[in-house]
C-alpha cells in the first residue's frame, strides 16, 4: 500500500543509527498490524506486516536468525 495513504503521524525510527538517514520507520495501526516504509522515501510503498509475522520477525532477529546478513 502507499505509504502516504497512511498519513505522517505515527511514524518511528527504531531501526536508525550511523547510516545517513537511510532508516526504517515503522508505524503500528489501530488493527495491531505494523506498517515498514523506507524514511527517504515516505511515500513510497509500505509493507503492512500481521502482528504474528512482525512478532516471528522480532523474535527469530533476537535469537541470532537473521545473523548470516551481517556477515
């Protein structure tokens, strides 16, 4: 879905550190679901994640899952 079409207010940056700006923000809606939209683009498109998959997403990052894309 368009990003835009979700408004401005809402929006964090909890993914952000030392990389110039390119952040992920994310936005919980009203339904539990979360919304991912890359901050250089705010109207670009937003991936609308459940609260399960966002939750396994979480999860599996903190037990070490996703480690292999760092390295």
């Amino acid at each position: 879905m368009p990003a835009r079409d979700l408004g401005n207010d809402g929006w964090h940056k909890p993914w952000s550190g030392g990389n110039g700006g390119n952040c992920l923000e994310a936005m919980k809606l009203a339904d539990g679901r979360v919304a991912v939209r890359q901050s250089t683009d705010p109207d670009g498109p937003a991936l609308i994640y459940t609260r399960g998959e966002i939750t396994a997403f979480i999860q599996g990052a903190k037990a070490g899952e996703a480690d292999f894309l760092l390295s």
